[in-house]
C-alpha cells in the first residue's frame, strides 16, 4: 500500500504554495502577487489562493531574457 502511495505522489506535479514560491525565487510574497495577478508569473487560482507548479516556475525562469522590475509592473 505504501509503495502504491509513492508512485501515486510521484506523478503529480509539485505544487507551491505564495510563501514557497516567494521563498524559492527569494522575493518578497506581494512581489509574487502581483507578478501572477499581472499573468507574469505561471499561476493558478484555486478557489481564493494562488497556486503554482514548480515546473512551470522552473521553466518560467529558464526562459526568463528579459526581467522587469516588479514596480514597472502595471497594478
């Protein structure tokens, strides 16, 4: 049974809560906010929370050129 469980959670996509994220992009958690709510940052609303994949952050940063700074960023 736990074997089944292992393989289940290793499918899935690791999920990141606003404070991970802005603890693993080492910015401040409004900068993260405002970042997704502008559609700079992949993200995903569920229900009234953000929610982030980090293959999707990881990638967003690997293909990052360009990096505005988050007060040009129009609120």
């Amino acid at each position: 049974m736990v074997e089944e469980h292992s393989q289940i959670t290793d499918r899935r996509p690791t999920i990141m809560t606003v404070k991970e994220v802005a603890k693993y992009l080492r910015m401040h958690m409004t900068s993260v906010y405002r970042l997704a709510k502008a559609g700079i940052l992949p993200a995903h609303r569920v229900g009234g929370s953000w929610r982030f994949k980090k293959a999707e952050i990881e990638e967003w940063l690997k293909n990052r050129s360009n990096i505005q700074p988050v007060n040009e960023i129009n609120q």
